[in-house]
C-alpha cells in the first residue's frame, strides 16, 4: 500500500517546505553517484580481503583503534557477530569474489552456535544479518533451521503482559526495552514465513506497537530504554543510556527506529507504521543539527555540536532505511528520501569516511561512535556501520535498474 492516510496533504507540505532546501542542494547526477558507488564495491571487497587476513579463525571484527594499532575483536556471543559475515555475503553478491563467500562460511560457522542462546536480545543483527542473507543467496535447509532456532530464543523473551521483547537482562523487576530491538524483528518475520507458525509475527507486531506507544516523544524522537514492570507492563523510566541526556536524541537511536518501522510495514503492509517511519523520518531530516553532508553527529543533542563526533553507523543505517522508505512513499516524499539518501551515501563513499586500502584496520568508514557516555569507541570504525554502508550501497546499485 503507498502512502497516503493519515498523514495528510496538511502535513506533508509542512514536511516538503521545510525541507525543500535539501532537494533543491545540488546532487551528484545518479549516473556519477552510481559510478562512485561502483567503485567503492570493488575497493570494499580488497578492503575486505585485507580484513581478513588480519583475523584469527574465531574472532570477528568490531574496531580499529588507530593510535594503538590495535584491531579490535569479539567471539560470537556479542551482538555485532553477525554484521562482518553479512558484508562478506552483500559483497560477494556484488562482485562475485568467492574468497569473501568462503570467509562468510567460516565465520558462519563460528556464528551458529549463537542460534541457541537466550541470553540476548540481538539474534535479529547477529543471525538474520548473516544467515538470512546466506539463505537469500543459496537457500538451504540448514540456514532454515538456523534461523528458526533463533528466532525460538528471541521469541522466549518474550513478556505478554508487557507486550515486549525483553532486551537487557537485569534484576527480575526491571523489564528494559531499547530502541535497538525494532532491528531484531525482522528474523520472526522470516521464521513466520519459514514455520507458517504466526506466533512469531505475532510478538513482533506487538512489540512494535508497544515500542510505538511508549518509546516515541511528541516530536517523534525515541527515548533509548524503556523499563518496564514485568508484573503489569507499567512504564517505570525512560532514559537514554547511549545518548547524551535522557532527553536527548541518541542519532544511532533514531536510525534504529526508522529502520524498525521501515521494515514493519515492508512485512505487515500497515499503513500506521508507514506513518511512524515517515514521522521518525521527518524529524531526521528537518532537525535543524543534521550536518550539510547528512552524516548526523553522535547525538542530536550533543552539547558540543559543531565540534561533537560525527557517527557514520548512524548515518549508514539512516541512507539504507531510506532507500528501502523511498520505495513505499509516494513523490514528492520518494524523491526527497532518495536524495537525502543519496547525500549520505555521496559523503560515505567520499574519502573523508570512506578508507583506503590496509589502512582503518581493514575497515570500509571512519568516524563512528560505539558508546559515547562510556567513554568508548569514539571516531573509530564500527562493524555495524561498514554492514548497513555495504547494505546501502547494495540497494542503491539494486534500484538504480530503475534510473
Ligand atoms: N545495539 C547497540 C548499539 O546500537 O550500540
């Protein structure tokens, strides 16, 4: 269904005025962009090669830290195991390069395990990112099995009186629900499809909507967290862990949300998530602090803006979630997501993010930032920010069949 309801001729042309300015910037023609594009796939996938060299056998990459020369890595139980496998998988679909699809394997089968654990919340990046892309290029009924035995954990997490996923473990009278959970949902939808077993699609329709009621502000920013008594579902405290204040809009939050809501509508074809996606994508792009080259600073709020770090993961989700929008909308909000998308994408493949070859760790961007207020993982490359630029990347050359 495109848009249209709700979100009304009215409010779609406050929406278009006030960002007029940014379709009316001078873009790169899409021929050149898409050149660019072109370019940096097959710089990514050497980047990659590099990358991989650097690894031990059971070890997946989440950072570089430059002034130490230190790679950063985890084993599989963390929730960024799925990201570097998954890459692997978009470029090889990309380039044909059958080394990046062998390490992918490796790295899968490290990953597996993974499918069993019920202590985490993020099996939707860990396991849909890697084997629901597998799947999609070479299904199998192993990946099946996979990806329904993780979404069986995820979905044990689930708390019918609160109406959520569980997200961070805790003391048993807090039930905490971040923003970052709407990326997990994804993986029940496909074990729906795989099962023909609703419950799956079931919890994650009612997480969404619970998420929608207590998670968003009146200008549709998200709180990050979101506790919750387990016993009655009563919201007991809204903060922003990762952000710079409880008020403030986390900008890795925000592409969280507009992803989640994105991919809500792709599976439920409701058109209320349609609205909640173009409203989370209204407040990104008209905020008077997103930078000209559309790459947002760590938080929309932070205190030291212009100065404040830039977050390139933020920015890469965001350019993938509207590519993917741009697709569901009507013109004229089709054509200002693309562009928006475009000028990020545009910024992420110049080289003041984008990495030369060996250097960055083997890494494809620069400037993301992990956990600000901990004091970690600040301007460095991110695991999860190379994935969703790979992703745009791959969407952008996908839809450009139409151009
Ligand atoms: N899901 C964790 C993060 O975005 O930092």
């Amino acid at each position: 269904m495109m848009y249209s309801l709700k979100w009304g001729v009215a409010s779609l042309f406050i929406f278009v005025g006030t960002i007029a300015n940014a379709q009316n910037e001078k873009h790169p023609s899409r021929k050149s962009l898409l050149e660019t594009v072109e370019k940096r796939i097959k710089e990514s996938a050497s980047q990659y090669t590099f990358l991989m060299q650097e690894l031990k056998p059971d070890r997946f990459p989440v950072t570089y830290y430059e002034d130490k020369g230190q790679l950063v890595t985890s084993g599989s139980e963390p929730w960024v195991g799925g990201f570097y496998p998954g890459g692997l998988l978009y470029l090889y679909e990309l380039t044909g390069d059958t080394l990046l699809y062998q390490e992918a394997l490796r790295k899968m089968d490290v990953l597996k395990k993974e499918q069993f654990n019920i202590t985490t919340h993020d099996l939707g990046f860990m396991m849909y990112c890697s084997f629901g892309n597998a799947k999609r290029l070479e299904p199998k009924p192993a990946y099946d099995s996979i990806l329904v035995n993780s979404a069986r954990s995820l979905a044990s997490r689930f708390n019918p009186k609160v109406g959520c996923l569980r997200s961070w473990d805790s003391d048993s009278s807090q039930f905490m629900v971040i923003i970052d959970n709407m990326v997990n949902l994804e993986l029940l939808f496909a074990a729906t499809k795989m099962t023909g077993d609703s419950s799956f699609y079931k919890i994650a329709v009612e997480h969404a909507n619970t998420t929608m009621k207590h998670h968003f502000r009146p200008d549709y920013s998200s709180h990050h967290l979101v506790i919750y008594n387990p016993g009655n579902g009563e919201v007991r405290k809204k903060q922003t862990v990762q952000g710079a204040s409880d008020s403030s809009a986390w900008a890795r939050g925000q592409a969280w949300g507009l992803y989640g809501y994105t991919v809500m509508y792709r599976e439920t074809g409701d058109p209320l998530y349609l609205e909640q996606a173009n409203r989370i994508g209204q407040f990104i792009l008209n905020h008077p602090h997103l930078p000209a080259d559309g790459i947002p600073y760590w938080d929309f709020d932070a205190e030291d803006i212009p100065a404040a770090p830039r977050d390139a993961s933020a920015g890469a989700v965001i350019c993938s979630a509207l590519l993917e929008l741009s697709g569901y909308v009507e013109q004229p909000l089709s054509e200002i997501y693309l562009k928006a998308a475009e000028k990020m994408l545009q910024s992420l493949t110049s080289p003041t993010y984008f990495s030369d070859y060996g250097k960055n760790g083997g890494f494809l961007l620069r400037h993301g930032v992990g956990n600000y207020p901990r004091h970690a993982d600040i301007d460095v490359p991110l695991i999860y920010a190379d994935y969703y630029f790979i992703e745009s990347m791959a969407r952008y050359k996908r839809m450009n069949a139409r151009y």
